[in-house]
C-alpha cells in the first residue's frame, strides 16, 4: 500500500501513483492609469481613509432560481463588512451607486496581446458576466468580469501546457481585519484590472506548478504593461488525487510557496480519502451516517478548562455549549491529515470561518490526548448523548447562535468525511499546509450582466495588437542561451522590455552580448539600489554610450558613471539630443579618449614620480602604479591597455 513521503523524498512516480493533477489560475494586474470599469486613478495605495461605510450582504438567485453554496455559506457568518473609502482611488461606481463605464480599452489591449502570446482562440465579441461574491471582498457583491480567448497552450519541458482561458475582470478590496463577526476592508486596489489565465490541470509533480506559474509570469511581464511589485501577481493553485476532487487552494503571493502547498493539498486528500475507507469498513457511509447535538452548559458551568470557562461567562453570562456525538466516529479525529495536522483541524476550521468562532482552541474531542475537561464531565455527556466507546463526542462553545451554528458545521463536516474529498476553496497558510476558507463556487454564481452590452472586436484591431507583439519568452530564453550568457542575465533579459534593444546592440553594432546584458540586467539593477534612475534612460543614450565605448572613445570602466550620471534627476542638456546628452555626461566626468600618446607620457610621468623605498612590499609594485594611473585614466582608457603599457614600461627599466 502506497504511504506518503516527506516531501524531499517524493518522486514524480510517487505523485503519478497517486494521481496528481494540478493547474494554476495567475491573477495579474495590468499597468493602466486608469481602472477597469470608472476612470479613477489605479495603482495608488494607501492605508489612509476618508469615510468608512457597513454593509450586509445577501445571496439573490441564479438566471435559474438557484443559489450559489458559497453565497450560502458566507450568509451563514453574518458578517459585518465595513469598507474604508479614500475620495481620491474611490467613486460611486465601486460602491454601487451608479453603472459601469464602458471598459477600459487599454486594459483590454493589453489583456488581447496576453492572450495572444497564449496561443489563445480569441473571441470576437465580449461579453461581461457577474460572478458572485458574499464575502464582502467586492461591495456590489459582484465581479465584472469576461472571457477573452480559450483553448491555449504554452511549451513546457517537450510538451504542450493547455491554457483553458484568459479572463479580464475587476480587483477586489484589500482585507484589513477579520475578527468575529467584522470584516473589514480597503477599498483601493477594488476596479484594478486584471488578466487571469487559467491552465488546464496539466502538471504533474508540485515542482511543475510551479515552473509553469514562472512562464506565465515571464510572459506576462515581457509586454511590460503589467504592475509588479508586492500584490501585483497572485496565484490560486488547483489540485486533485485519484478519488479526489479539484480543490483550490486562494491567494498564494509567491511562486516559492507552491510545491510545498500542493505537496500537502495531494497528502491531505489522500488521507481523506484513506479516513474515508476507514470509515467504510465501520459501516459508516452518506446514508448510515449519524449525529446528535445536546446542550451540554451546566455540566461544563464549573469547568477548569479557560477556554470554555471564558466564553459561558462572556457576554453577560450568556455563553452557552454544545455537545456533538459522531456515531462510531472513535479515533478518527487524531489521523494525519497534513503535515503536523489532525483531521480535527478540518472541524475547527469549520467553525472559524461559518460560525465566527475564531478564539482559537474553538472546540474539544474526547479522543483527545491532551488533558481540557474532567472525565467525570465527560462520562456525564456520554449520558446524556448516549454514546458509546465507538463514538466521539466534539464540544463547542460561544454565543448561543454561533454554537449552535458550529454544532450544525461539526455535523455537516462529518457527514463529508464519509464522502472523501469536499468541494473546497482553502487558504495557502505559512507553513505549507492550508486552511478551509469557503465552499467551492458553482456555475450557480455567473450570470450576464444587464449594465454593458455587447463589445464586439474587430480584425482590424488584433492585427495592431499582433503586429507588436513581443518574441515569445520560450524562444527568446532559448536564443539567449545560445549566446552563453549567464542564468542571472538570462533570467531578467527575458521579461526586460529593453530585449530589442540588446539585440539591437549585438546585431548591428557588434558589442560583446555578455557586455550588453550586464549593463541592462546587473548594471541597471545596481544603479536602482543606489537611487538612480535607470528607467528614465532612452535606448538611444545607452546605445550611444556603448557605442563609444567600440569606437574606443569611453573606457569600460566609465559606462556605469556615465549611465549614472545620465540617470539622475536634473540632467545636463534634456533637451538635446542622446548624443549631446552623453557627451555632456562624460564632459561633466571628464572623460574623453586619451590617446595612444598621451597615454605612453601618463604612463612614464607616474613612473619618474614613483618612489620604490616607499614601498614596503616590492612585489606589489605593479598593483600600486596601476592604481595610481587608473585614477587618473579611469573612464577614459581601458584597464587591459594601462595594464598592458604599464608592463612594457616596467620591462624596459628593468631590461628584461
């Protein structure tokens, strides 16, 4: 029987012996000035506010009368959402107050050429659609959203990755808190627009979800349209075993994080899977299954347990507690779920998110080794359920609606367990494992919306879009090896908008490719960490810059003080031309081609001047002179050819 690893031991026979399946949705915020569907401002945030507004939400029925699972299960928390509203990233729009402006035809732009380096079959007319969302995180209790092409695909490793679409829709607010019954949010990044592709479940091992998620993440960041930074980019990752279902595991900020994630998505299924068969050979299935509920708060009155002993005295003495009996339910809270994790982890999640009870423990077993209450409390509580050795009994406690509402999810997540694997959205947590964060949406939540017509697209714009497009990021990696440039280089050309004008540089004027990729990777990054400006640079001043440098008119060693002198605010000469604006930078620096003369005299001049009882050590000899001349040659004559005079100036005094 197959057994789980730890996940440095796992083998891609390993994942295939259990049937891993796993994809990725990316959610990539586009860089407009404007957002999606209003013309406020985007990408300005700030933890400020001006006004704060509450709002209860509620779940409306589908075009065919049905309601969604999760508006359900969100209704069920009654929640408060409060958002924080900042006048200058905020209108009326966001809040619901007035209708839509027409899409952002940049955002869309952008979106198309996305898609279209997805190898997507493009739509020739928008349609925008509602997706539902209760939890507060959108005030409309909606997203805008729409379908821009299907049926893509991206190379990976000799094979093809499926890109099932490529959706453009609106961003949600940021969530501040959520404590009790109150979220609460701000609403800044909210109308930010958003490409989202989505993979088919494609990858195999969690090392390839994550290596497909930087593909995509090149690919997209070499249109330079979009936002980086923290927040920018966020994945939600899908995974599935054999016998499993599709989970979605929400808002993993880092690539880095994945493999781990789905490691413990894939090991958690399994051992539901594995609780499942367990609870089988019981005789426990969906329809034998068994539950029973009894108010249990005057044998736990006096219980030394803080916990329990805290929440029946808060709220004025109104505190209550509920007892659940799982029939035959005996040991099966203590098997492993995840890494470090119980099964009973899955029961408290349950009341943490449904029943607001997140004053963490939030609940008690009786198979539980660790001492809580007594065990004539919970003989007493065996009685009164009637219980017996086969079955568990799970405490909760709190208000007397949200205990009440924990003892429904205690019950209803038992019942699931004898199905396997729930339909799911799951939080990524920090170390690795996840958390239940909602049930798992269901086409019940989309449905046209009423505000937008229509938007159809026209040939004559694609082919604009397409006759601009960047070289693919796979075939431009590939040609970028070929020239035996380093990983770091590589890594940074690929998605740099300034990839034309590398090859620009090498093609057409010769310069060396390593020399030219690091003044546009490691130079550029160097010059950012010190304050400068490198972005404010046109193609045309670095080309001019390493033009003289193969025309032997700048020394390598001053094409960074030139760029740098180029790339702080106040410049000389903004008004001319790249070629005034470079000479004046080495004007200022002092550089200008010394030559072969001038050269051999600096050379004898630092000679005659050297004083050899000076030196402690003669052998350093060489390394002082030639930091002696450098200073004064630097920017101006190439190390190599100091070095190289130096040495035959230093053979003829010697007569060697």
């Amino acid at each position: 029987m197959f057994e789980f690893k730890p996940f440095d031991e796992m083998t891609p026979e390993d994942y295939a012996a259990i049937g891993l399946k796993a994809g990725l949705e990316v959610h990539q915020q586009l860089l407009t000035e404007k957002k999606i569907f209003c013309r406020c401002p985007a990408g300005r945030y700030s933890d400020k506010y001006d006004s704060e507004i509450l709002r209860h939400m509620r779940p409306t029925l589908s075009e065919l009368g049905e309601y969604d699972g999760t508006a359900l299960m969100e209704f069920k928390t009654k929640k408060e959402i409060v958002y924080r509203i900042k006048r200058d990233t905020v209108c009326t729009y966001e809040m619901d107050d007035t209708p839509p402006f027409m899409l952002n035809e940049d955002a869309l732009d952008i979106a198309l050429e996305i898609a279209m380096l997805l190898n997507l079959n493009l739509v020739n007319e928008l349609h925008i659609s509602r997706k539902q969302y209760l939890d507060g995180s959108i005030p409309t209790g909606f997203q805008r959203t729409t379908i821009l092409g299907v049926n893509g695909w991206i190379p990976f490793r000799g094979r093809r990755i499926g890109i099932y679409q490529l959706g453009l829709e609106e961003d949600a607010c940021r969530e501040v808190s959520d404590v009790g019954h109150e979220r609460v949010y701000l609403t800044d990044r909210l109308g930010m627009p958003l490409a989202e592709p989505v993979t088919h479940p494609d990858m195999r091992t969690p090392q390839e979800v994550a290596e497909v998620g930087e593909v995509l993440r090149r690919l997209m960041r070499s249109t330079g349209k979009v936002r980086t930074g923290a927040g920018a980019t966020r994945q939600d990752v899908n995974a599935s075993v054999a016998g499993g279902t599709r989970i979605e595991i929400k808002g993993v900020s880092s690539l880095k994080r994945v493999p781990l994630l789905v490691y413990n998505e894939a090991m958690r299924q399994w051992n539901l899977l594995r609780i499942r068969g367990l609870l089988t050979q019981r005789g426990i299935t969906r329809d034998t299954f068994k539950a029973a509920t009894e108010d249990v708060t005057d044998i736990l009155a006096r219980a030394g347990y803080q916990p329990i002993r805290r929440a029946l005295r808060a709220l004025g003495g109104g505190g209550v507690a509920r007892c659940v009996r799982l029939h035959g339910f005996a040991g099966i809270l203590n098997e492993q779920t995840q890494t470090g994790t119980r099964f009973a982890q899955e029961f408290s999640d349950r009341l943490r998110v449904v029943a607001c009870l997140d004053q963490l423990p939030n609940l008690i077993y009786s198979d539980d080794p660790a001492k809580t209450i007594s065990s004539p409390q919970w003989k007493r509580m065996r009685e009164r359920l009637g219980a017996s050795a086969e079955d568990v009994l799970v405490v909760t406690w709190g208000g007397q609606a949200d205990a009440d509402t924990g003892a429904s999810e205690i019950a209803i997540r038992g019942r699931e367990a004898t199905v396997g694997v729930p339909n799911e959205t799951r939080q990524a947590l920090a170390d690795g494992t996840n958390g239940f964060e909602r049930i798992l949406p269901g086409p019940q939540r989309m449905y046209p919306d009423t505000d937008l017509p229509p938007m159809p697209l026209s040939s004559e714009r694609f082919e604009k879009i397409r006759s601009t497009l960047p070289e693919p990021v796979w075939d431009r990696q590939a040609r970028l090896e070929a020239l035996g440039l380093p990983s770091d280089v590589i890594s940074k050309l690929v998605i740099s908008t300034r990839a034309p004008l590398f090859d620009r540089l090498v093609r057409e004027m010769s310069v060396q490719p390593m020399l030219v990729g690091e003044v546009l990777t490691r130079h550029a990054t160097a010059l950012r960490r010190k304050g400068f400006d490198f972005r404010a640079l046109t193609d045309e001043e670095i080309a001019e810059v390493l033009r003289l440098y193969q025309q032997a008119e700048l020394a390598r060693e001053g094409i960074v003080p030139v760029l740098q002198t180029l790339s702080r605010s106040g410049r000389v000469g903004e008004s001319d031309g790249a070629v005034e604006r470079v000479r004046a930078a080495m004007q200022d620096l002092g550089f200008s081609a010394a030559s072969r003369d001038e050269l051999k005299t600096t050379v004898a001049r630092v000679m005659r001047e050297f004083d050899p009882s000076a030196m402690r050590n003669p052998d350093k000899k060489h390394d002082y002179l030639m930091g002696v001349l450098m200073k004064q040659l630097r920017g101006r004559v190439e190390g190599r050819r100091v070095a190289e005079h130096l040495d035959a100036a230093l053979s003829a005094a010697t007569g060697e």
